[in-house]
C-alpha cells in the first residue's frame, strides 16, 4: 500500500527515438502515478536550461558548432550538474521520471530494480509527427543508426521494457503504466525484504 511503501523512490529512464513520444507520455506518467499518491518529480535531458545546457541547446538548433567529444561531454556534464539532487529526491521517497539519460553516466546503475522504458518507433513513423525535422540529428540516417544501436544496447537487458512508440498516445501510456506498477511492487517487495533482514 501507500503507506508501508519503501522509503526510496525508483528512477524510472524513458528513452527513445526522437518523436517516439517520450516527453508527452513523460507528463501522463506523471500526472497517473501523482493520481496514485505518490511523491513524483519529472526532469528531461538535456536540461538546456542550465549554462551547460545553453551550449547544448545552440548546437543542437544549429547556431553553434562543437567538436563530437566536447558535445558529448557536454551531454555528460549536463547530466552530471544535477545527478546528485536526483539521488537526494530518490533516497527521500521521490520517484523521478528521467527523460533521456546515459547508460554509461547512470550513476544508479548498481541500484536494483530501476526501469528503463525504451519507447520504440520506425525513423517513418517519426518523421510524421509534429515538429520533425528542426534539429540537426533529425534526419532518417541518423535515426535509423540511432533505433539500430538502441536496440543492440537493450537486447540483452532484463530490465529494458521495450513500448511500440507508434501507437496512439493512450495504448502507449496504458503500456507504459503497466510496465511502471509492476516495477513499483518489485520496489515495495524489495523494500519489506530489506526489512526483514
Ligand atoms: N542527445 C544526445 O545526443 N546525447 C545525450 O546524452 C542526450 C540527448 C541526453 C535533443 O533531445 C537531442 O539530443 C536528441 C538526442 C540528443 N536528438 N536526436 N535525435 P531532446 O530530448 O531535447 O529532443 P526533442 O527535440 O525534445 O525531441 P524528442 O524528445 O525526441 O521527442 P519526444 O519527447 O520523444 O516526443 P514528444 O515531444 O512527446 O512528441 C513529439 C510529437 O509527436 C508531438 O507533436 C506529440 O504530440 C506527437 N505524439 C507523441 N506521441 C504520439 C502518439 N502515440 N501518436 C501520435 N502522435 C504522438
Ligand atoms: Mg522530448
């Protein structure tokens, strides 16, 4: 129940494709489990608000360049100025829902029982959607290396729920709703078990 929930909130990773829909079902997921009673809080990398995030934000629109290992360090850097507020809401009971992170910068990654959603959708299917297109990595190539990799990354991961993206916005957040209660009861099993002893 609510109220014997263990005191630690999960870190729940949405990642993607571009357009896959992680922002939009970000929010719904959100809005459902803060429905459910719990203490939740929603971030999204890049954080482009930030100075980081600023540079980030201009080389990604195209108004400023980077060489490919300062970019991606930037990205990791980005993610790095807030890592330890998030470990701070976790260990106080928050559940925070990451749009986009890092496999390799996941500072979590020994913490157990932490889901990560990849929400899946064909570089078409993308393209079709609102907003396509403005970026410099919006283009099929890039997506399309970008599914393939994704994939081999999360081939072998028990964690990684894999959505179909392409459905429409409510089946895609029923999917992901299903995917989340089952990890929270995992959590709050895991949690009387530490109890125990
Ligand atoms: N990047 C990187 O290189 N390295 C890093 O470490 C990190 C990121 C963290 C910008 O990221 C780029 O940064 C990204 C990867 C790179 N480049 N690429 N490719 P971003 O997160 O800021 O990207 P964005 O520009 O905000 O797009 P997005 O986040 O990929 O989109 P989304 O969040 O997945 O989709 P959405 O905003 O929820 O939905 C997009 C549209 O589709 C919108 O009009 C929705 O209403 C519509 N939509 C959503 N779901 C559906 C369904 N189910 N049916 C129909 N229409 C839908
Ligand atoms: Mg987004």
């Amino acid at each position: 129940s609510q109220q014997t929930r263990t005191q630690r909130g999960a870190l729940i990773v949405v990642e993607g494709l571009d357009r896959a829909g992680k922002s939009s079902q970000c929010e719904m997921l959100q809005t459902y489990l803060k429905e459910q009673g719990h203490s939740v809080k929603y971030i999204r990398f890049p954080d482009r608000t930030t100075p980081i995030g600023k540079l980030i934000d201009s080389y990604l629109r195209g108004s400023a360049n980077q060489e490919d290992h300062a970019i991606h360090l930037l990205f990791s850097a980005n993610r790095w100025e807030i890592a330890k507020s998030i470990e701070e809401d976790i260990n106080s009971g928050i559940t925070v829902i990451v749009d986009r992170y890092s496999y390799s910068g996941a500072v979590y990654s020994a913490a157990k029982a932490n889901p990560t959603l990849s929400l899946d959708i064909s570089a078409e299917e993308a393209a079709k959607r609102g907003g396509y297109g403005a970026e410099r990595y919006e283009n099929e190539t890039m997506q399309t290396r970008v599914r393939e990799l994704f994939r081999t990354l999360f081939e072998r991961q028990k964690d990684v729920y894999v959505v179909d993206a392409g459905k429409t916005l409510t089946e895609v957040s029923k999917d992901i709703q299903n995917a989340v209660l089952n990890c929270l009861a995992c959590l709050d099993t895991i949690g009387s078990l530490r109890k125990l002893g």
